[in-house]
C-alpha cells in the first residue's frame, strides 16, 4: 500500500527503523531508534486507517513525537482535518494514560 511506504519513508527520516510490517491498527507500537542496540525500542509510531490515513511518529528516549499525515496539514479538507484534530485528542490523551510526557505539537 502506497500510504505504508510514505509513512515508513517518513520514520527512516525521523531515526526510526521501521519494522518489515505496519501494524495499522491505531494503537502504538515499539520499534527501535536508529543507531541504538539491536534489541531496543526507543522509538514508536501509531498508524491510523481513516479517511486520511494519519499516524504518529515519536522517541521515547527524547520525548518527542510528531504527527504525520499523508498530505500537508493545509491541503488536507476541513473533514480531514477534524478527523486528524480527532486523533490527536486521542492520541495525546492516551500518552498521558500512559504516563509519557511527549511533546506532540500539532501540525500548522
């Protein structure tokens, strides 16, 4: 699937190493940071099949994340920009669940 490759493209260029399969389910998902041990799983993503499919992007150890979207934030339509303002609630309110202070500005 197209969407899967961009978003893989997108973690390589982020300091992930991104599995062999997505898991597209919109829970998280470990996975290990460039340049760390073998067996370490410093890294994350989220990938979200929606109308726009959307997903996240982030590192543990730096406490950082970002949230991708197949298309520009600001070329995206109004019902897919609700929908990824959706996700984010979501997904900021479950790193809270989880105790993770991340940092996860929401795209311009």
């Amino acid at each position: 699937m197209y969407f899967i490759k961009v978003f893989k493209m997108a973690m390589k260029n982020n300091w992930l190493e991104p599995p062999e399969e997505i898991i597209a389910d919109g829970k998280f998902h470990n996975c290990r940071m460039r340049g760390d041990s073998e067996n370490s799983e410093n890294g994350f993503y989220l990938f979200a099949p929606t109308s726009c499919p959307l997903g996240v992007i982030g590192l543990w150890k730096e406490k950082f994340a970002l949230l991708w979207t197949v298309r520009p934030f600001r070329f995206l339509s109004n019902r897919d920009k609700f929908t990824c303002y959706v996700w984010f609630i979501v997904i900021r309110d479950e790193l809270k669940r989880k105790g993770k202070r991340i940092r996860l500005p929401f795209p311009k």
